[in-house]
C-alpha cells in the first residue's frame, strides 16, 4: 500500500513539474534554433520578421489552458518593445 502511494505521489509530482508547452519557439539573436509543436504560418512568418528586423534571444511558449484557448509567456531576455509586438501578432483564435 505504502508502495504504490509512494509511486502515485511521484507520478503526480512528475505530471505537475514537467513543462509541456503546445508551442515552442527558441530565438538566438535573431534566428530560430529550435521550433516544436505546430506553429501557424502566418505566425511564424511574422515572428521571422520582427527577430530579422530587431534581433532577440528568447523563447516563445504556447500553454493550453482548460478556461482561456490559450496562454503566449515570453521569456524575460527578450525587450519589452519585441514581446508586445510578438504579442500583437499572436493568433488567438488559431488556439481554441
């Protein structure tokens, strides 16, 4: 008994801690290093232009929510002139 409380406390420790975004964007000055999870064209595109146009490094992170389609974080390396502009050109309606 004691056992399998040991292993269901670990697989929801596990469950919690992992990070699992839908979406992920890694930028190293003004390129894309790694891209995962399915990106829409358009947004992609777009986030192409503005790293072209003001180089960044950073990640862009799409999280599933269960009450809102979806939640954009950006890291904090990148400005905060950059990260709204990432955030104006966010589809949200791509995500519901």
């Amino acid at each position: 008994m004691e056992l399998f409380l040991a292993a269901s406390f670990i697989a929801l420790f596990v469950f919690i801690a992992i990070d699992r975004p839908i979406l992920l964007i890694k930028f190293k000055d003004g390129q894309i290093v790694k891209k995962k999870g399915k990106i829409p064209q358009g947004f992609l595109h777009d986030c192409t232009e503005i790293s072209k146009r003001t180089p960044f490094s950073g990640t862009v992170k799409v999280y599933r929510n269960r009450f809102k389609p979806a939640k954009l974080v950006l890291s904090r390396d990148i400005d905060h002139k950059v990260q709204q502009r990432i955030r104006n050109v966010f589809p949200h309606k791509s995500f519901k």
